[in-house]
C-alpha cells in the first residue's frame, strides 16, 4: 500500500497534522478588501442577485421530472419578466448567474437582462456540481459557459459563482486562469476579501455569499424527499432587514442572493420589492456584484 493509500484509508482523527493543514490552507480568505468608503458617500454597498437556474435544477442529476421542470419555467415564465419589472421600477441594477443550458433555453430572456444594465455571471454548464470534476472536465466546462454566455449576450463575464456554491479544489486555480474579477460563492467574510490559493494571493476578489441571506432556504421544496422547509414571509422579510440593518450600521456590503422561481411567488415578491423601497430610504450604493468587486479591489484600506 503506497503513502498516499494509506493516507486515504485514514479516518479524519487520525490524519497527520500536514494533512489537515494543506485542506484548510487549500483555498483561503487572504486580505480584506474592504474600501474606506463607497462611492458618493453611500454608508453601504447593496449587491442584489439571482441564480437563474430555471429547468437545470432538474437535469443537473439526469432528472426527468417534468413536474420539476415546469417549475424551473416558472422562473423563466413568470419570474423573470416579474423581477425585471421591479428592478426597472426602482431603477436598481443586480446580477444574474445562469447555467449555459438556461441561458440557451431562454436566449431572449439573457439579451434583456444584459440590454437593461444588469450583470450575468458564469453558473456553470447544466447546474452540475463542481466537486465530482476532474481539473480538465470542470475547466471545460467554465470555459464552455463563458463562451455560450458571451455568444448570447455579447458581453463576456468577469464574474463566477459556483452552482449550489460547490467549490472543488480546482475552481480558484481555473477561475484565476480565466482572468476573472471575482467569485460569489464562499462565505468567509460579510465584506469582499481576496482569495488565497495555497498560501498566495490570486487577485480574485470574493464577494461572500451566506445562506441566511438566500430565499432558497426558507422556501424551497422537494416533494420526493424530505426538503420540505417553509418559513412564512414576513419572517424572511425580517431576517434579510436585520441584516441589511447591521451591514449599513458598520458601513459594510450587504449581499442577497434569490432564485426567480421561489421569490417572485405573489406571496413573496412583496419580500424584495419592500426590502428595495426601505433600503433606499438609506444611503445606499446599490451596483452589480462585478461593479462591487472592480470597486472594493482599486480601493481597499
């Protein structure tokens, strides 16, 4: 049995200590980048977004629920026109990451996006997880995505974030071989850091996710399985101002991410279209996550 054999048959507890220390040191938050201050004296930085997965939450796992994929419609249907309709209202711009397969599915429902001033960013090929790739396979595949995204919309992303937010030990290396601005799909931070890969620094700003501050957990449901949470809400509203609230306070970035298929339902979208009109009653920077990224980056303490 070779080294590295061996070292696979071990159970966590019995790892040497250098084992332990190359995974937690694999893929790390470095410096902070967060500015002094935000443009024209906004106190806080507003990064809206939406994960436009639309039939991919389905076929990711060769799934062939058609029940499943009229759902995923919905968001392409009914949610999307739906949100960009309150966007333009309020005159806020967001980011949307979108699978290549969704993105091709609904070509027109893209060129909108980009044509009204919002961001799309990489999602990956068909929702897949990254973490079961080999290097070569989840390379192909970003690239695949930024090129069919680019080939729809014209503009080529500078932005990724990772379908269900799996980052496998491969996805900093390609990202950053890529070029790209950033990521949005780790959570070491409230505020944008700069990501480290095996102890150096990569220039790829992290614009932090979390899933307290995701709609897809409060309302998200599988009938086949036992996913079956539901948070009413009012509560939702409230937890997404609370924190708002402390991001503003410390003068920090407060980033949102939501799927159109679970938060534009008629007895949810109140959610974000209440959150928006109270937010601006604040002084707020409200900017895509590639704006937020490009900002925090030139001007960092």
């Amino acid at each position: 049995m070779t080294h590295d054999t061996l070292k696979q048959t071990l159970e966590p507890w019995q790892w040497p200590e250098e084992t332990w220390r190359a995974k937690v040191n694999h893929t790390r938050a470095g410096r902070s980048l967060r500015p002094a201050h935000w443009p024209d004296g906004a106190r806080c930085a507003v990064a809206l977004s939406f994960d436009s997965d639309h039939e991919t939450n389905e076929l990711r796992d060769g799934g062939k629920s058609i029940s499943r994929m009229s759902w995923g419609q919905y968001g392409a249907r009914v949610g999307m026109p739906r949100l960009l309709e309150l966007l333009e209202r309020h005159g806020v711009k967001a980011s949307f990451y979108v699978p290549a397969v969704a993105a091709m599915l609904h070509e027109d429902e893209q060129r909108r996006v980009i044509a009204e001033g919002h961001e799309i960013g990489i999602h990956g090929w068909i929702h897949e997880l990254n973490s079961v790739l080999s290097y070569e396979d989840e390379r192909d595949l970003m690239l695949r995505s930024s090129d069919a995204l680019e080939k729809i919309t014209g503009v080529r992303p500078v932005g990724l974030r990772t379908p269900s937010w799996d980052f496998s030990p491969h996805t900093l290396r390609i990202a950053k071989e890529m070029g790209l601005l950033y990521d949005s799909s780790l959570m070491a931070d409230e505020d944008c850091y700069e990501l480290m890969l095996e102890g150096e620094a990569t220039g790829v700003v992290e614009l932090p996710v979390e899933w307290i501050r995701d709609d897809a957990v409060y309302f998200s449901m599988h009938r086949f399985q036992s996913l079956r949470p539901y948070t009413p809400p009012t509560d939702v509203f409230e937890i997404f101002r609370r924190e708002f609230d402390y991001a503003y306070e410390s003068g920090g970035l407060f980033q949102l991410t939501m799927h159109p298929h679970i938060i534009t339902a008629r007895s949810r979208i109140w959610i974000l279209d209440e959150l928006i009109t109270y937010m601006k009653t604040k002084e707020v920077w409200f900017a895509t996550h590639a704006e937020v990224a490009a900002y925090a980056k030139a001007n960092a303490v």
